[in-house]
C-alpha cells in the first residue's frame, strides 16, 4: 500500500511539474495546433485534464496523511470562496459557457493551490528553480527578438490573427503612441500576460541575489526584467517595482521596513489617484512615449487609456447596480463567451462583479492572510527565507498589477502562480 501512495506521489509531481514548464508554451502551442489540425477547445483542454487527475490523486493521497493539508484559516478561506461563488453562479446562471470558463479562471487556481501544497515535499529549491528559470529564459529571449525576427507575417502563416480578428492572438501588436514599437508577446497570449508572467521568476530571481548575493541571478534577473520591458505593460512594470522594493524592504530593519512598506502605500495610492482623477493627461505625458498607449493631443485622454479608466467606472456602476454579484464568468476575459462581455480592467472589480463585495472581501482577507504567512514563515526554523520572501513580494507585485487589468484572469500566471505559492505554503508543516 506504500509503494501505491509513493507512486501517485511521484507522478502527480511529475504532472504539476508539465504544468510549471509547458505553460508558459501553451497559447503558443493551441495557436499552432489548432491552425494546422483544428479542434482549438480539445487541443487547450490538456490542462484543464491534469488539474482533473491531480485533483483526484491529491484527494487519495490526503486521506493517508491529513496533516499534508491544513483546514487553517488561509484555507477555510479558500474553500469559502469557492462555495460562495458556486452559489452566486447557480442563482445567477444565464449563460453556461461563460460560467465553465469562470470556473476554470476563478476556481481551478485555488484548487492547485491546495494540491501543491499536499505534494509541496516533491519540489525542493533546485528543482523549482529549475521549471521556474529554464522555461522563463526561453521565453524571455524569444521576446527580446521577437521584433527583429518574428514579423508579424511569419506570425500570420502559422495561425495568429491579423488586426481586427477575434478569438486569436494578434500577429502584429504596437504601441498606438509609437505605432513601430512591437509590444514582445513571445510564446503568451500578449504582452500584458508576458508581463505578469515574468513577474514571478524575476522576483525569486532578486531574491536569491539579495539573499545569497550571487551575480549569476542578478543577470537572470535583469533578463527576466528586460522581457517584463519589451512587453511595454506598464502594469507588469509597476508590479516589478513594487515587488523588488519589497524584497529591499525584507533585508532592512524592522523599523526602515515598515516605513518602506508606508511608503509604497503611499505611493499605490497616489498613482491611483492620478490615474482617476480629471487631470490624467498631467501623469500621461510625464511618461517615456513607450509607456503611453493613449493620446492626450488635445488636451484630454483618449486611446486605449481612457478605454481602461472608462471600463473601471462601468464596471464600479455595475457593482453598485447588484452588490451581492451576478456569478462565475459576468465579467473579465470568460465575459467573452456570454451574451454580454465586460472587461473592468481591473481584477478586484471583476472578484466584485462576479462573486460580490462579500466574495471580494474574501478574496482580500485570503490574500492578506497568505501575505501575512509567508511574512512570518521567514523566521521559522528549517525554513529557507527567500522562498516566502519571494511568495510575498509576487503577491504583492500581482496584486498591484491587478488594480490595472485582469492579470490573474491568465491561464499561465494563475496556475504556476497559484501552484508556487501553494508549494511555499506547504513547506510550513
């Protein structure tokens, strides 16, 4: 009997570790397949079918030693989410499509979340450095050239879409203040999901280097960052900000720390400020032309940045309109596949729209909790610091680049994403 719980232990470690390295491949692969042989849904069910199977092997394997999972508040928390936003789903229930893809965005995460942290003992940090760095250098050097190598018609030959097509990947996509200026995308679905992604190897990155002080993963820091660059996702990049000044913050003094910490508050808040306040094209125009994805010509914002502060005001009308939510899949990219797409551009009010103020507040209660976790596992004996340093600094950075779009709506951060921080958790034991 042993021997049968050590083999579902090994392989499910071996299919958590295919979702580590072949995710971050997976538009890339779907784009492809589905041009040359077609069926695009079954083809980018793959995922979704070892989720399935690391579901059941992590319920088998719980049942011979519960201490693997802990009911502790993070995850009572977790299942609380979950069920309420089952229940808000069925009472609200009018388009099935848009709630099995809500599903997958908003549940299949936490779920990974709680099997990561039964088979957590399989990933030590060799190996997560591993499926973290290899797959991410990849993909980072093949956004760095992606201008001067991938055109935009060589792109249109193996399945992307040209300007205006739905339901693909753009072949071609430019920065409308710089219409030359490619925004890298490589093997993701966009720049802006290019950009989260490499939020979370370049912060363990700076942490090894700011912990161990070895150059080699300062350059693969700096790598990671010039991918997060090249997308031209200014949300990306103020998310590295902030998580590479909370890695600073972690090695300060207790007293330097916490007014670090203020200071960042701050500054969130004053950055939100501006971007909603009457005087936006005052921020606009201070940024590099690169990082302006609208126009102020005449004087007020217009573009895809008042697009993006338009949708947050909808979306904050639509919240008031139902506080209570409309369901899994109302709003954010599953909202595609319902009669009625809304994009909010920001997470939290797609967590409101879709589940309430009462599933967001969870949401915000579970977050802070795992934050506050990881933040104390840093001194607990026989655990390495870096790794829940590095697991608060990514929930950090992602958390401020979801005020600005849907960022964990992304298939490939939500589930390497949500599986890391699943395996930190379960060091703690």
């Amino acid at each position: 009997m042993t021997s049968t719980y050590s083999r579902i232990a090994w392989w499910s470690t071996i299919l958590l570790s295919a979702l580590f390295v072949l995710m971050p491949f997976h538009a890339f692969f779907v784009t492809v397949s589905a041009h040359f042989i077609g069926h695009k849904t079954l083809i980018s069910a793959w995922k979704e079918i070892i989720i399935v199977l690391l579901s059941i092997s992590a319920l088998v394997y719980w049942f011979k030693n519960k201490s693997l999972y802990k009911f502790d508040a993070i995850n009572t928390l977790a299942l609380g989410i979950v069920g309420l936003s089952l229940l808000i789903s069925i009472a609200n229930l009018t388009h099935q499509g848009a709630f099995l893809v809500g599903l997958k965005t908003n549940i299949f995460p936490l779920l990974l979340f709680a099997i990561a942290q039964i088979f957590s003992s399989g990933f030590d940090n060799k190996k997560l450095r591993y499926l973290l760095f290899i797959p991410a250098a990849i993909v980072t050097v093949l956004a760095i050239i992606q201008p001067y190598v991938f055109h935009p018609s060589l792109l249109l030959r193996i399945g992307y879409g040209p300007e205006g097509a739905s339901g693909t990947i753009l072949a071609g996509q430019y920065i409308e203040s710089a219409a030359t200026t490619v925004r890298a995308f490589a093997t993701l679905g966009g720049p802006n999901q290019l950009g989260t992604y490499l939020l979370i190897p370049a912060l363990i990155a700076f942490g090894y280097f700011i912990f161990e002080k070895k150059w080699t993963y300062l350059c693969l820091a700096t790598l990671f960052s010039l991918g997060v660059y090249v997308t031209y996702s200014r949300s990306a990049l103020i998310g590295l900000i902030f998580g590479i000044a909370v890695l600073i913050a972690l090695r300060l003094p207790s007293k330097l720390r916490l007014a670090t910490f203020a200071s960042l508050a701050v500054v969130l808040a004053g950055l939100l400020f501006l971007l909603l306040s009457p005087n936006q094209c005052t921020f606009v125009n201070a940024l590099p032309k690169p990082l302006i994805h609208g126009s102020c010509d005449t004087g007020l914002l217009s573009g895809s940045d008042k697009q993006r502060v338009e949708s947050q005001r909808r979306g904050v009308a639509t919240i008031t309109q139902q506080p209570f939510g409309y369901g899994l899949g109302s709003a954010g990219p599953a909202s595609f596949y319902s009669a009625k797409p809304l994009i909010t551009e920001n997470w939290y009010l797609q967590l409101a729209i879709e589940t309430g103020i009462l599933g967001l507040l969870l949401y915000l209660a579970y977050f802070t909790l795992l934050g506050r976790e990881y933040y104390q596992m840093r001194s607990r004996k026989g655990i390495e610091p870096i790794w829940p340093s590095a697991g608060l600094a990514i929930l950090i950075a992602v958390g401020v680049a979801s005020m600005f779009l849907h960022a964990p709506a992304d298939s490939t951060l939500s589930i390497i994403g949500f599986s890391l921080l699943g395996i930190i958790k379960g060091r703690d034991k």
